[in-house]
C-alpha cells in the first residue's frame, strides 16, 4: 500500500548511450541484485538526456537504506523520486 503512493529508486549509474547503461545493470544486477531486488535500465525523460541504471521502486525508507549499504561498499548511489 505504501508502495503505490511513494516510490523510489536508488539510481546507480547514468549514461548516454543505451548500451553502456545496458553492461552497466548486468554486472550491478549480479553483484547488488538480492539487496536492490532488480536493477533496471530506466530511459530517460524529456527534462533528463541520460538513461539510468535503477532498482526497482520501492518506499523512501527501504531506497535510502540500500543506498547506505551501497555506500559502504563504495558504490556510488543516489535516492530519487520516481
């Protein structure tokens, strides 16, 4: 029910060409799978040129905890609304 009403996504990665992005979710998705539980290729929007590399959506809380934990293990993230 909290799903539905806000979701997030812990954005890991932006790039300009699809298939970077593409590379970029295989590796995050075999190394950060369980904890993000699906890395996403996202395409990007009219106001955003880059396509991202994103878990599924999930609340505010649990995308701010995964990004924690991601942090910890050097990989960059960023919690985003959407």
């Amino acid at each position: 029910q909290q799903l539905k009403s806000e979701q997030y996504r812990v954005q890991l990665a932006a790039f300009r060409a699809t298939r970077d992005a593409d590379r970029a979710r295989a590796r995050l998705e075999s190394k950060y799978g369980k904890l993000l539980r699906e890395v996403e290729v996202v395409p990007p929007t009219p106001t955003q040129k880059m396509t991202t590399v994103s878990s599924a959506p999930m609340t505010q809380k649990d995308a701010e905890a995964a990004c924690g934990t991601l942090k910890k293990e050097h990989q960059h993230c960023e919690v985003v609304k959407g």
